[in-house]
C-alpha cells in the first residue's frame, strides 16, 4: 500500500536521520543521539522571537532532564555559521545545532511551521509527543518533561531467556485509543470463539469459556476508522519489523477491538498460525488502548509466551507488541478492570496468496 508523505511528524512516527554542528563546533547526528531520549526544539528560523523564551524555560529545567536521562537541543535550519554567532548572543545551557548547507531541513525532518515546535524522541528515534509552542514557554517546557517521565523504562539487569518479541510504545495516541474504546462500548460486539480440535481430527470454532472469555467488535473495510489503522500499521508498524526481523510485510488481517472482562477475561495457552486456514499470518499484534488515566486500568491480563519465560507484558496505553505466529502465548485472566485491545495479524506477499487459496476453497481465515 503506498501511502502518502504527511508533511509533519506526529506522535509514533520515526524520526528520519537529520546531523549538522552544534554550537561548539561538534558534529551533531541523530545516529549518535539513538538509545537516548531527546527534546528537540526545531527552529526553523533562529531569530523567531519564541525561542529565546523557550532556550530560557528548558534550560532552567536542564538538570531535571537529565535526571530523566534526556537530552535537550535546539535543531534550526540556519547555517552553522548563524548558529555560532546566535550562541554567542545568546547563551544557554541547551545545546544549539545548526544543519549542514546541503540539509534541506523542513522538509526532512517533517517540520513546517514558522513557530518553534517541540519533538519528544525515545531512545529508539520514534516521536513521543508533539508539543505546538503557543503556550508560555514555561509550560511547553513543563509538559516536555512530563512527558520525558512517563516514557517507559527497564532497569538494567542480566537477560537470560528473552522471548523475541518486539514492543513499540505510541503507535496510537491516547485520544484515538479513546475513540476506538467508545467504538467497542457502542457496540456491537460478539462473544469470541476459540479454535478446538474435534475428535474426528477436524477444527471447528466454538464458544468455549474455560479457553477463552473476551467480547470484540470487528473493524470491517468500510468502516470509517479502518483507512486510518491500516494507515498507521504502514507507517509505523511495518518498517519496524522490516528492520528488527527483515521480513516483508505487506497485508494487514482483520482487525477487531477485544474487550477481556474483568473477574475473568482471558485467553489461554495458543498459537495464531493454526488452525492450517490461518496459516498464511506472519506476526501477531496487540495494543493496549485501555485509558490509564482516568481510573479505567485493569489489574492481570498479561501477556506470557511459555516457551522462553513466565515473565509478564503488559505495554503502556497505545504501545503494540509483535511477534510471531508461531509462538505460543497467552492472555492471563484479567482481576480487576476491563482490558481493551486492537489486535491484528500481519503477512507477506506469499501470505496473501495463502489466504487468497483458502478462501476460494471456502474456508475460514478469520478464526481468533
């Protein structure tokens, strides 16, 4: 699917590269910046008024950022030699970086405003928030640094039996999770079935409670929201598993908004690429859309994949978690709470192809 260029970042999009020199005279690239949070205040013209007040606010907050483990600096697409100068007018404990004369900027880093804007970055160069400069600068730089310390983190410690899955924080924001909750709760919704074996050998889909306890509401291809998720899944899904696995993905599944209950919700012990209908997925996904700040958290409801650990996954509000099909997982029983989720399966070229037999065979290639 080709989609077309947005003409600025958003939440959840990655950062393309961008380098040029900061004020000290070093070379500054986003290459050397990954595995670190960053701030970035774009300028696209140094002398815009708001900055000053903006190089003042994040600067008297410096160290907070830096508790934080993040990074301040201010990227203009002046040359390198107004920068020096600038820097001098102006100091500032934020880091100024002027791009390279053959840098074509705005156009790059997918900034088109004449006011200053602010990109919260992870440390894997993917924008946490986008943070417009209309504000005092002192609250632009505050909710900055609210927004640094709600970003996930781990403490380091010995990996000894890692599952292979791959987690990307903010592939929705919180007001679309929001929306796609509203969806779910209008209604309407199925009770999910599980895949059984029968004892002639043959799967057939039924309900089954002890397998699994979850209610969903099918996205269908003309639903309104539909373009929009497929849309997301392409620009932010697809090239992550295309750099982190090198696998091709080319088509989404249906997707459905589940709702696992509280006092019960879950999915036990299973694997995505059976029954041999459903063979044709590649890698499974979730993401969490449940709201977590207004009192709607659930408690339970992890994610487990058996195999390599018991360890837990749960994601933060609009984080997805990939993985193979192949792998077995399980959702644990949700205590307390409602947990709501988008799931979806990806595939590749020869997939579709997989599906495409199935279907013409008559069989099902939607079971869940």
């Amino acid at each position: 699917m080709q989609l077309p260029e947005q003409s600025k970042l958003l939440t959840g999009d990655r950062v393309p590269p961008y380098l040029g020199f900061t004020d000290k005279g070093a070379l500054y690239t986003s290459e050397n910046q990954t595995g670190r949070t960053v701030v970035l205040i774009l300028a696209k013209n140094i002398n815009a008024p708001e900055l000053p007040p903006l190089l003042d606010a994040f600067s008297s907050l410096t160290d907070d950022f830096a508790a934080a483990e993040a990074d301040v600096v201010a990227l203009t697409g002046e040359k390198v030699e107004m920068v020096f100068e600038y820097s001098l007018a102006h100091p500032s404990r934020i880091s100024l970086v002027g791009t390279l004369n053959h840098f074509n900027f705005p156009r790059h880093i997918g900034f088109d405003s004449k006011q200053p804007v602010i990109l919260v970055i992870d440390r894997n160069m993917r924008v946490a928030e986008r943070i417009e400069t209309s504000a005092p600068a002192t609250d632009v730089a505050a909710q900055a640094l609210k927004v640094v310390r709600r970003l996930p983190t781990e403490a380091v410690r010995d990996i000894v039996l890692p599952a292979p899955v791959l987690i990307l924080p903010n592939v929705f924001d919180r007001a679309f999770c929001k929306e796609l909750v509203e969806v779910h709760k209008a209604g309407p919704t199925f009770e999910s079935s599980a895949v059984v074996m029968g004892g002639d050998g043959e799967t057939r889909i039924k309900i089954k409670p002890e397998t699994k306890i979850r209610q969903d509401f099918l996205i269908k291809r003309e639903h309104p929201l539909y373009p929009k998720i497929t849309g997301i899944m392409m620009n932010r899904v697809v090239p992550e598993i295309k750099r982190c696995f090198q696998a091709e993905m080319t088509n989404t599944d249906i997707f459905l908004i589940a709702k696992y209950p509280g006092g019960g919700g879950h999915f036990d012990r299973h694997r995505d690429d059976r029954p041999k209908s459903v063979a044709f997925r590649r890698f499974a996904l979730s993401i969490n859309i449940t709201d977590d700040t207004s009192g709607e958290g659930f408690e339970g409801g992890f994610i487990r994949l058996p195999e390599f650990n018991m360890h837990h996954y749960r994601t933060p509000t609009g984080a997805a978690i990939i993985f193979s099909v192949a792998l077995m997982h399980e959702i644990t029983p949700v205590i307390k709470g409602d947990r709501y989720v988008l799931v979806t399966h990806l595939f590749d070229a020869q997939g579709e192809i997989e599906r495409q037999a199935v279907e013409e065979k008559g069989g099902d290639t939607t079971a869940y």
